[in-house]
C-alpha cells in the first residue's frame, strides 16, 4: 500500500512538472511570438490603416484567437496578452506606423515620430490626382471581360479558404481602367503590402546607388562580415537572395522569420547573425532576413538617424504622390525592408507605375538610369529564372522557358508579391500595372496566374504581335 502511494505521488509530480513545463515552454517561447504578432498587427491595423477594432480581431488576426488586444487611442498603443500572459505592446508614431516595445522603451520609440513630406493632394485623374478620370475606355478594351475578371477576384467559390480580396486595380496606358474595393475599404484606405516591401527597399538601394552611396558589386559593408567568408557577399547578392546566408524563411512558432519580425527590437541584427550555409551565387534561397539587411545598408549611409526616416518620403513618396505610404520601422530605428508597408492600391499602383515607366515620373527621372533594367535581370541560380532584385520575375527555366511561375503570363511580368496574395504587377509588352491586395487565408485561395492571364486578355491587344512577349 505504502508502494503504491510513493508510485501515486511520483506520478502526480511528473504530471505536476510536465505542466510547469508546458507553462514555461508557452509562456516564454509560444505566447510572446502570438502576442508580439497580435500586438503589432493590431496597432497598424487601428492607427495606420483605421480599420474597425472588431473586423481586425475577426480577420486580421483570426489565426490566433486565444491572442486578446487592448487599444489606449490616447497613449497610441495595443497592447495583447495570451490567457494575461506574454504581454506585448505595440506603439504608434507619426511617419513611421507602428512598432513593438521589445527591449526598447515606448518614449524612445515616440521620439522617433515625425512629420513625413507629402505630395499635395489633387482633385485630376490619377495618377496625378485621385479625381475622377471621364474618358471613355481605350481601343480595344473589353469592358465586358475586364469587369468579369476583377468581379471574379472577389468571388469566394470556397467558404472554407477565403480569398478576401479587398481592392483591385488595373493601370493601361498610364491610366486606371479598372477599380473595385470590398466593403468597408475605398480607395482612402491603407493596406499592408507585407513582402511587397521587398521592392520598396530595392527602390531605396537604387536611390542610394544613384547619390553615389552604395556599390552594388562591392562586398556588402557589414563590420561583423569582415574577418570570415561571409566578407566575400555583395550588396547585389543580397539583392537577388543569393547571398548564401543562412535563413529559414518559415512563419510559424520558433521559426527565424516569426523570430525576427516579432521578438526582437532589432530584425537586421539578428539576420546578420546567421552564417554561411552556401558559397554566394551558387543558391536561390528568399530570405527576408537578407531584405532587412539590406535596409540597414541604406541606414547606415546616413550620419542622422531622423534624415534616413525621412528618405523614403523625400526621394520616393512624395516625388510619385504615394501621399498614404507609411514605411514602418523596428525598435532600432531600422526600416523593416521585408514586411511592413503600408499604402492605399492607388499609391501601390502609383508605385508599379514608376517602374513600367524606367523609373520615371512625369518626365522626371527619379531612379538612376539602369537602374529598372538592374531589376529585370533574373539571379543566375533561380531555378525557374522567377527572381530579379528583390521582385519575382516570369522568365521562366533557362533550358525550359515554358516552365515559370505564372504560366498564363507573359514572359516580361514583373510584380512585387506579398502574404496573403498581396500583388503589384508590370507588364512592359502590354503597358499594364495590376494590382491586387487582401487576406487569403492560403496561397492556393487565390489564384495569381489565372486572374492576372484573365486581366491582360481583356486590355487592348499590344501594337503588334512582335511588342509582346510569348505566354
């Protein structure tokens, strides 16, 4: 009996510690990821893009319920917890969004706030203006089949995997020829591009590259590089994710990605830290540890810290009219170059523009010469030739260009791409800029190659068939 009671007791220790153990594991390595996620999306969701606390809570953040979120609208911030645990918070300031408090007080993130530069506002058609725009639609445009195309992007053939898209536009001849949004979303509306950042920090590097700040063939300037192999990576590798760096890009609990993004104050340091896993140029491996990177590349060509956050604005948003575009930072300072922006489909639109133009606006030059033709060349080791700098390109397989990302698509596309079907899309043999941006819970809920292949044959026909690219 005595036996049974020592077995008994044992038992209920061991049950007693694997619960503490389980506590511990959840609350110091599953619930802070949660929490840091639930915070910062919250607070970018409410104070950057204005929408409704209960639609974030239903959709944005709907993968992780047991995740709750508070807002302080006076002191600017969301704060979320998981069952009280795990408690993160996240801070709003004036352009630069929002960022988490990790390791870092909330006054120095306030003191970061500024007052970003913005292009006047403008009563003509865009892409000058946002007024409305009274033509007639161009020769050869299928206003049947377009409307078609873009009613079928918000379509939800499967109520168990959403789509929800939430704006569609479509850019032909430097003009809007179609435009829809959701309910509760307008062309006022900002929207998180996440991985079309990507392509906004390319923008950055080239800027940089064309004021004489940074060499895209020389090593990459990072102090911790400089006495092992990694001293050997350039800038352009990192550019073209073949830089050899290890990185695991993944988004889900104890994953480098979730790690960087929402654990740390500092999300280039810890992609820095990584070592070598291969010899540079030799892999195709997207990595948005390598984007931030390079987003602090571009920081540390500045002296002043508050002159880098006012860059963007002044040498991208503002020459363009991105009025609405919001680049977030982390607890550093340092814009995060692989994530977060925030910008309405006109400005997205705006933006894809730019870069069907040769990097014009308005006759004026505002990326370097070269510097889009720089972007449409596709890194040697992707496979399927679908990467350039830090866009997705549709060339396809060099032995089999019929193998490619979007079959459907023209081989000259070129589009900025995002998490949950984010899309910023040009087309130079056909004059295009698509835009799509939404929520799909999955990858497979929204299907890029058939929308934008049902988009392209509904715009006018190129001018001969020797302008446009095979599909």
């Amino acid at each position: 009996m005595a036996r049974r009671r020592t077995l008994a007791r044992a038992a209920l220790v061991a049950v007693a510690l694997l619960v503490a153990a389980v506590g511990v594991f959840l609350t110091f390595w599953i619930f802070p990821t949660a929490t840091g996620y639930s915070a910062k999306i919250a607070c970018s969701s409410i104070f950057v893009a204005g929408m409704d606390e209960q639609r974030v809570a239903d959709e944005e953040l709907a993968a992780i319920p047991f995740a709750s979120f508070s807002v302080d609208r006076d002191a600017l911030t969301v704060t979320s917890t998981a069952y009280g645990l795990a408690s993160r918070t996240a801070v709003y300031r004036e352009g630069l969004g929002c960022a988490l408090a990790v390791d870092v007080e909330l006054d120095a993130l306030r003191a970061m706030a500024f007052e970003a530069p913005r292009a006047a506002a403008s009563d003509e058609p865009w892409p000058r203006g946002d007024g409305s725009d009274e033509r007639s639609d161009p020769p050869g445009l299928d206003r049947v089949a377009l409307d078609a195309a873009v009613a079928d992007a918000f379509a939800e053939p499967n109520p168990s995997n959403l789509r929800r898209t939430r704006a569609v536009i479509v850019v032909h001849g430097g003009r809007i020829v179609a435009e829809r949004y959701a309910d509760g979303f307008s062309k006022e509306s900002p929207m998180l591009g996440w991985s079309m950042t990507k392509s906004i920090t390319n923008a950055l590097v080239g800027l940089r590259v064309g004021q004489g700040a940074i060499d895209i063939d020389a090593p990459a300037p990072i102090n911790a590089w400089r006495h092992d192999a990694r001293a050997e990576i350039t800038v352009d590798q990192l550019m073209r994710m073949s830089s050899g760096l290890h990185f695991e890009e993944v988004y889900g609990i104890l994953a480098d990605a979730t790690h960087m993004l929402f654990e740390i104050d500092d999300a280039a340091s810890f992609a820095i830290a990584q070592p070598a896993a291969a010899e540079p140029d030799t892999v195709f491996s997207y990595s948005s540890g390598t984007s931030n990177i390079l987003s602090f590349i571009v920081r540390e060509t500045f002296d002043d810290l508050a002159a880098y956050h006012r860059f963007p604005h002044e040498a991208l948003f503002e020459p363009i009219g991105m009025r609405s575009a919001v680049l977030e930072t982390d607890g550093s300072g340092t814009f995060v170059g692989s994530s977060f922006t925030y910008a309405t489909a006109r400005d997205w639109a705006r933006f894809g523009l730019l870069y069907l133009q040769d990097g014009t606006w308005e006759g004026k030059r505002i990326l370097p010469e070269g510097w889009v033709e720089y972007t449409r060349e596709v890194t040697p080791p992707a496979p399927m030739g679908e990467y350039t700098a830090q866009w997705w390109a549709n060339v396809g397989a060099p032995d089999n260009p019929a193998r490619r990302k979007l079959p459907d698509v023209p081989t000259d596309a070129v589009w900025a791409s995002g998490y949950q079907g984010q899309t910023v899309m040009f087309v130079p043999s056909r004059d295009a800029v698509i835009v799509r941006l939404g929520l799909s819970q999955t990858r497979p809920a929204f299907d890029r190659n058939a929308f934008v292949a049902s988009v392209l044959a509904a715009l006018p026909p190129p001018a001969s068939a020797g302008d446009a690219q095979h599909s």
